[in-house]
C-alpha cells in the first residue's frame, strides 16, 4: 500500500516550485491533495499537473494569513475529500534587504505570511484532528531560522518563529495522536531562490553543490506526512543546518 493512501492533504502555498513537487509526490504515494495559494492559477496548474499524473487534486484560492480563509480552505478540502490528514505549510516570501533599509510593512509582510500563517492554519487543523485523535501539521522552516543570513533578517526571524512555534506546540499534543513538526529542504533553485541573484550567481552556486533541485526533498515529504514518521513530534529536519 501506497504511504499516503487515503488521506487527505491541505497544501498553502501550492502554485510555488516546492508545492508542484511536493504535491506530486504526495499524489502518487496514494493522498488527495487541496492546493491552496494566493494565486489562483498557479494553485491550478499545480491541481492540473497532479490529476494529469493520475492523482486527485483541487485548487483553491486562499489568503493564508486571515483565520476565515483558513477556515474555509480546510472546509471545502474535507467536502471534497473527506477529514484532514496533514497540513502543509509552504507559503512565504523573502524579500532581500538590509535591516536599516527595510520598511515596517515589509517585515510586517514576511512575518503574516510566513509565520502567522502557520499558527492561523496550526490551529485551524488541530482543532479538527484532535477528537479525532490523529492528523500531521508539517511546516516548511529554513536552517536560516538557526544560523541567520545577510539581507535576511525578516525570513530569518520567521523561520526562527516556525522552529519554537513546532516545539512548543508538540509539547501540547503530546500524547494526542496528532503531530506537528517542521523541516528545511535547503536553498533550492527556485524563483524564490534565484530573486536578486544574477545568472552568474546562479551557476556559481549550483556548481558548488550548495543549492538543490526542488524534487530533491520530496521523499522526505512524504515520509513526514506518512504513519511511519509516527515517533517524531516536534522536531526541526534539516538537511544543511551548517551551511
């Protein structure tokens, strides 16, 4: 049997590169997902591309950082494909700027989207996991959120949030049969990745070794996502925590 078979998945940030993969492969390993992004088209060709390859998807329109809309987003995902499972938490921008030349909407921005996210759809989930006694929420955190990064100081902060948020959070669920935990797939050649780099920067790091493929974490997705991650609550997976 396939690891996910049967359940079913609620996605933010859906229509970005690390959403396609990870819907995909959560598709295939047997889960019907719901991709929700602010764009309403991207989170479609994400849902396109999965039911292509044979999965069950749906796109939906989803403004992550209002309660509402949450709650509407796991309403709709549980209509169509029955109680939630797992939520997914991706969304989230890094906007690249030094701290003195940083306006308070930007960082106000990165940290509604980044990190009040996670806690409005945290919530949102357990609360319809927990008298069912069983449900994954897993967040897209960075190694950022620990060791930091020039012009970074927004994501990083967010990242740091989404870190002590999991831990603090696994500690209420002990015992639950629900978990949350979170994971940093490393700097990966996405759009997002590649904002304010130029081609040369580019090539350069990806010789280096330093920067992966977005389907390179995918796996560990699925796991995490999957009964078999059962042990693990309240942890932070990261792949290059040194770097």
């Amino acid at each position: 049997m396939s690891l996910l078979e049967g359940k079913t998945v609620a996605m933010t940030g859906g229509g970005g590169a690390l959403g396609r993969c990870y819907g995909l492969a959560m598709a295939k390993a047997g889960a019907s997902i719901a991709v929700a992004d602010i764009k309403l088209a991207a989170a479609q060709e994400t849902a396109d591309a999965i039911v292509t390859a044979g999965g069950r998807a749906v796109a939906l329109q989803t403004d992550v950082t209002q309660a509402a809309a949450f709650e509407r987003l796991l309403d709709r995902t549980e209509a169509m494909f029955g109680p939630l499972d797992v939520l997914l938490n991706i969304a989230g921008i890094f906007p690249r700027r030094a701290l003195i030349e940083m306006p308070e909407e930007e960082w106000d921005a990165v940290i509604a989207i980044n990190l009040k996210s996670v806690y409005l759809g945290a919530r949102a989930a357990i609360r319809r996991m927990l008298p069912r006694k069983r449900g994954v929420v897993l967040s897209v955190a960075s190694g950022t959120g620990i060791r930091g990064q020039p012009k970074g100081s927004a994501y990083s902060a967010s990242k740091a949030g989404i870190i002590g948020f999991t831990r603090a959070v696994s500690l209420e669920l002990k015992d639950s049969g629900v978990r949350i935990n979170c994971f940093g797939p490393g700097a990966t050649d996405t759009p997002l990745w590649r904002i304010g780099k130029t081609e040369e920067d580019v090539q350069r790091l990806l010789a280096a070794g330093y920067v992966y493929q977005p389907d390179d974490f995918s796996n560990v997705v699925v796991f995490l996502a999957s009964d078999l991650s059962a042990p693990l609550n309240g942890e932070f997976i990261s792949r290059d925590l040194h770097r």
